[in-house]
C-alpha cells in the first residue's frame, strides 16, 4: 500500500517531511512505552497536537462526565481506550496567509481525519479538533506538500507570528508589515535559541498605531512599523516592545525600542529569546512567561540585558538576507480596480456592504471580510470559498484575529457578483467587526480548562444583537464584546468594551454557571488598554445585562464619548449598582434554566447528599464571610480608579486574607483575624493538604496571596495596584470553586 509520505515525498520541504516521520516513530515509542510520558506531551504539543475535552458538560444524571484526552499520554486503561481518544490538530499560518489551494487541503483534512469543521483561532490559526493521533503523521505530510507546517503550534515555543490582515493594503500604514512577519516567523522556526523556553512565545506586527491591527501592546514581542528620515532617505523600521501578555494577569508591553532598523530586527528579537531562555521561570509555570521575567528586572534592565547578549551574537546571514526578498510577499491584483457603476445591487448587499467591505489604499479595490460565527468555516464553506478566491481574487485571503477571513484585492465592480457568490455559500453573514461579531474562545466545548460555555452565550448573544442592528444607534454597533470559557484570555475578554469569561457560583447543593464581567478595555492603538473585573452574574442573566449596560450607555454618552471613557465616568460604585439586580440566582424550583449552561439542556452541577444543619450553617456561614472578601475587592477598585495605588494594594490584599479566612472558617472557627494566622491556616488546611488545588491550576490563584503577605510592595504603582487587583479577584474566584468542590458540588 502506497502511503501518503511516499506519494509527497518530492513535494514537501525536506525538514517538514522528516518532522513527520520522526513523530511517527515518536508515537509507535510511546505506545510501546519506550518514550516517557512527560516527554512525548512535550512532543506531541511541538508539532500542534493537544488534548480536548469532548463532552461538555455532565450526563443528563448530573454525574460529571467531562473526559479530558491527552492523546496517548496515559496508557494504563489499555491502548483502545488511550488510543481511540481524539484531539485537537492546531495548524499554523504566519501572518495568517492561505491560499485556495492550502484552503482545499485543509478542507480535505477537515472531512477525511475530523468532524467537517475548520476554525479559525485568535491567532490566525486553524484548528481541527477530533483528530486521532495516529492520523497526524499523515495529516502534517499533507499539509507540508502545500507550504504548511505545525512545527511549535503549541508548547514551550514561539507561536504562530500574527500581523495585521490588511497590511500592505492599509490607508493609514506605515509600511506593509508582511514580509517581516514572515520572516520572522520562519527565522525562529525550529532556533536553537527558541527550544528552551518555560512556556509559550507570542509575536505580532502591526502596521499603524492608532487601530487594532496587530495588538502589539498585548504580545511578548511586539512591532509596530514606523519610519524616520535619515540623509534625506526614508528608512524603515520598527517600535519593538516586550513582555505584554494577556492570561489570567494581563501586562501591558513596555517599550524595548523607540526605532529599530528594518536591518537590526531579527538578531534583536534573537537576543530577547535568549535572554527569556536563560533567565526566564522554569519550575513555576505559573510565573514563566517573559511578562513576568521583564516585570520582576524592570524594563531597564531587561532592556541591557539584551542589547548584551546581542553583542555576543555569531553573526547570521539570514539576519539581513530577506531584505533583498521584501517584495516575495507582494500581491498582484487578479482584476482591474474597477469602481461600481451603478447597476441594480441585489437585496442585503448594502447593510454587507457596509460593515464587510474595507476600501483599500489601491483605487479601485477592496477587502471583504467573510463573517464566520465563532470562528467556523465548514469543509463544504471551505471548498466553496476557495473557488470565490480563485474567481474574485486569486491567492489573497488571509484569516484574521477576530477569526474571520478576508479577501483582498477585490475589484469594486465584482462586489455585487461576490456578494452573491458568498450568499450562497452561506458566507455572506454582514456585521462583520460591530458588536455581533463576538470573539469567543472554545469554551467546555472542547477545552479542558473550560468553566462556562463561551461559545453557547455568544451564539445567544450574536442571535440577539443581530436582530436588532437595523435599529441598533451606531455607538452601540462599534462595540467590541470578547467572551472566554475560563479566566485564561483566550477569548481575549481584557480588551473588549464589553467581556466575559466564564467561572461558577454554588447555589445549595447546586453550580450555577457564571460569566464574571470585564469592562473597559481598549480594543483600539493595538489593545491600548486592559479592563477590570467588576462582578459575577449568571450565565443567564448576561443577555439581559448586556442590554441593560448598552442601552444606558447609548442615553447617557457625552457626543462622541467612548465606551472606556463613559465607564470611567460612571464610577465603580454606579457600576456595581447596575451589576447588581442580575446577580440574583432563584432557587431550582422557581427557574431550573438558571442551572443550565446556554447550549446544553443537562443540569450544570448537582450531587445527591443530604443537608443537614450543621452543612447548611457551613454554608451560609462561608457565604457571609466571601461577601466581605467581595466588598473589600470592589473597595479596592474604587481606590484603584482614584488613582489611591498604595488603597487600592491593601484592600486587594485584605480582599484575599478575608476570601482565604471565609475558606479557613468552614473547617476552623478560631482562626482570628491576624493576617499570619489566616495565611498559615489557609497553607497548613487547603493548600499543603491541596485540598485547594483545581485539577488544573493546581495552586496557582493561592501563589498571588503567598507573595503579597510575603512581599508587600512599599511604594505600589499603578501597574503594582492593578495586578494585584486582578490577582485577589481570581484569588476570590478559586475561594469559590474550592468551597463548592470541598463541600459536596460537583467541580465545573
């Protein structure tokens, strides 16, 4: 029998094929137990290969039945039943370019080792999820004989490099950001310099400042395209910035370098990596990512460590032989930019027309952007659009950040024929970058780490705003809503005006799933600015808040005030005061739905025991005492808006001696109040005994008290105050999950 690696041979890049063959024999190693456990998952995450969760929830019992796969990690249940699980594929795109053809493959690999569905990911990547293992060998050769590769997708490397999905075609660019990207992308690919990392390594570039672009503020390497005059010669280069990251904690990225030659940017960002590398966390996961790196030596020191350790570089040829390349990534229109010419446009196209339609800097030409909800192309979607490619546009699509796709270089006249081409596909959805086109992260669809269903409430969400955008006033429609399933940012909810991410409440016996909601964070100049947390609401009561919040905002506005600026002025305590009417869960018996996640009929949580009073006194009694914790945390975003850095620190730390003494109570009613006592008790009772441990953070959230009462920050900046702010409101959040999970409610 002819195998795949044998019909491709001639057509893949040689590395990439022998990429694949060598994790071929990686698994028949681990499935013979001759390769250990902890270092295949090292593998297997180096090449885009992860576990998932497939099955979302619990069983319509309210027996917990989520199954966590890690593909072939654990093989003491027998080779069927590690063997058979399936995973997710993740599939790399620099700058997210693909062309028909990659677009047929991967719509072939969709159908033939999947479950039909391409998605498209905040990175610009794709995923495919319901892969076996044993079929990636095969599926990696495929992708590798159309230029594709899925060499460091995932684990301890440098992600995909993302950039802006209109550089080049951008009337307020610099410069066209693409070819460095790629560059880049490829330079780092599989370094010596890059294999020794405690944990991922994201890139962007952006070509502008004042849009969203490439979101360089949030990245731990960012590059943002500017130019100088030099001898009367314009030169090319770059603001390259360092340690941003969103997470559980978001940073903001400092500035490494107000102007990098175009010449200068790929040993630098070398340098950086080695830096990382060198003195970068490896045993705390929780504290390895470069953010913390920079943020622990300043940005002074990094900032000398690096030009250092660039000084001490052997040179690299590659360094500065791609510039002689630049134009390898230019675009050839397919078609004349013809302008419309007013014939008869079909029903729709004007409301498509104008949220989906970008006017290009080339006359005559434009980019559409193809709206797909929560980011899903289907493999029939997907062969269809390739052939609208190859028609309107030739080999100029890109996915975007907002996980969309768009296409470049459309003619102005073919407009009403594309229009009409994508309705048919059922790829004409208009709303493309207002408030419907929600981002949203898998969520307990298919992730292990999901808490709450993202992808269900953004499906309710885009239904009902969609519904409403013929009548929607326009500083509604700009707004930017980001939900993800858990407090890690996949859904990238820190720079939404409006987001969410998912956590859970216990309502007796009962969880209750919840959207803790973040406000206030810029989307715009490259995710300018990062959101606060101001409270929890059930999952079913988001729709109605969101309306709630929209429609005020849309009466009370100052002219043109935005969003951020009008949360700013309505102050933390009026805030709170909206938050609260939707915060009510009824008992069971009043409203069972309240105990569904949206998407999934099945009860959330419930376990059969019997309340007895001393239980019932234990709760309540907890109940009470994590208010206070929750009114401290507000008390501290309240000095935290003031500007009071040195409050708001203080009320952030007592917000956790209290949430971590409201734990301590529940199992010993004399801890007093003396903050050595509390955290002592809290170590000695919940954390040595790791009955605080989520399954999946282990004692992360419990770190961020620790180091408070350890290191108290003399004089707190405003980035000090903020960090710890958010630090004691995810604190009080796994508060909550460890008492449910301790006391009888079954663990989301």
């Amino acid at each position: 029998m002819t195998t795949w690696g044998e019909v491709l041979k001639d057509r893949m890049i040689p590395d990439w094929a022998l990429e694949a063959d060598q994790f071929e024999n990686q698994i028949l190693l681990r499935k013979q137990r001759k390769l250990d456990e902890k270092v295949f998952a090292e593998t297997r995450l180096r090449r885009g290969v992860y576990g998932q969760r497939y099955d979302n929830g619990q069983r319509h019992d309210g027996i917990e039945t989520r199954q966590l796969v890690y593909p072939n990690d654990d093989l003491t249940k027998g080779p069927d039943t590690a063997w058979d699980a399936p995973g997710m594929q993740r599939i790399k795109l620099p700058y997210g370019g693909v062309t028909p053809e990659q677009l047929e493959v991967l719509a072939n690999l969709a159908d033939e080792y999947s479950d039909g569905i391409l998605h498209v990911t905040t990175r610009q990547d794709i995923q495919l999820h319901f892969v076996h293992i044993e079929d990636t060998p095969d599926l990696m050769r495929r992708l590798a004989a159309v230029g594709i590769t899925v060499l460091e997708a995932c684990g301890n490397s440098v992600r995909n490099v993302t950039a802006c999905p209109i550089a080049g075609v951008c009337r307020d660019q610099a410069f066209d950001v693409t070819p460095y990207s790629k560059a880049l992308a490829f330079y780092l690919l599989g370094h010596d310099d890059v294999q020794d990392f405690g944990r991922k390594f994201k890139v962007a570039f952006s070509g502008c400042e004042g849009h969203a672009c490439g979101l360089v503020m949030m990245h731990d390497l960012g590059f943002l395209a500017q130019t100088r005059e030099v001898n009367g010669e314009v030169q090319r280069g770059f603001k390259m910035f360092v340690g941003g990251g969103l997470g559980t904690v978001p940073h903001q990225a400092k500035v490494l370098s107000e102007f990098t030659p175009e010449d200068e940017i790929l040993p630098l960002s070398q340098a950086v990596c080695r830096v990382y590398a060198r003195l970068g966390e490896k045993q705390n996961r929780n504290r390895a990512r470069i953010k913390f790196l920079v943020s622990d030596l300043g940005i002074e020191e990094f900032r000398r460590l690096v030009y250092e350790e660039l000084a001490t570089l052997p040179h690299d040829q590659r360094w500065t032989a791609y510039l002689e390349r630049l134009d390898e990534t230019d675009e050839t229109p397919l078609k004349p930019g013809l302008f419309l010419d007013g014939t008869p446009l079909p029903e729709g196209f004007e409301a498509w027309y104008a949220t989906n339609v970008y006017r290009q800097r080339q006359q005559g030409y434009a980019v559409v952007t193809v709206n797909l909800p929560l980011g899903d192309l289907t493999s029939s979607q997907a062969y269809r659009l390739a052939d609208i490619a190859r028609q309107y546009v030739g080999d100029h699509l890109r996915t975007t950040v907002e996980q969309n796709i768009v296409l470049r270089w459309v003619a102005e006249a073919d407009l009403p024929n594309l229009y009409r081409d994508l309705l048919e596909a059922g790829l004409a959805n208009p709303n493309a970058g207002t408030i419907a086109d929600i981002t949203s992260c898998p969520g307990t669809d298919t992730c292990k780490l999901g808490i709450a269903s993202s992808r269900g409430l953004s499906t309710e969400l885009r239904d009902r705003l969609t519904a409403q955008m013929e009548t929607m006033p326009q500083a509604m429609r700009d707004l930017k809503i980001k939900v993800s399933g858990c407090f890690n940012s996949c859904g990238q909810h820190h720079v939404a005006d409006i987001g969410f991410f998912g956590n859970s409440r216990r309502k007796g016996n009962y969880k209750v799933p919840h959207f803790q909601v973040i406000l206030g964070g810029m989307w715009r100049e490259n995710a300018g600015s990062y959101g606060l947390a101001v409270g929890a609401i059930p999952s079913k009561r988001v729709p109605d808040f969101l309306t709630a919040i929209t429609d005020r905002y849309v009466a009370e506005r100052h002219d043109d005030e935005t969003f951020q600026n009008w949360v700013q002025r309505l102050g933390k305590v009026e805030v709170k005061n909206l938050l609260q009417p939707f915060t009510e869960v009824p008992e069971y018996d009043q409203d069972p739905s309240f105990f569904s996640d949206w998407g999934d009929s099945r009860i959330y949580g419930i376990q059969d025991i019997g309340v007895g009073e001393c239980a019932g006194e234990v709760v309540s009694l907890f109940a009470m005492q994590i208010a206070k914790a929750e009114s401290e945390h507000f008390e501290a975003l309240i000095s935290l808006d003031k500007g009071d850095y040195h409050a708001a620190d203080a009320k952030a730390y007592n917000a956790m001696l209290q949430a971590a003494r409201s734990l301590v109570l529940t199992r010993y009613l004399n801890v007093g109040n003396q903050p050595d006592t509390i955290v002592q008790e809290f170590k000695q009772r919940f954390y040595d005994t790791e009955l605080f441990f989520d399954k999946y953070v282990k004692g992360k959230f419990a770190s961020y008290l620790f180091n408070r009462h350890a290191h108290p920050v003399s004089n707190p900046t405003a980035d000090d105050a903020h960090r710890l702010v958010e630090e004691a409101q995810l604190f009080i959040e796994a508060v909550h999950s460890a008492e449910a999970r301790i006391n009888g409610a079954i663990t989301s």
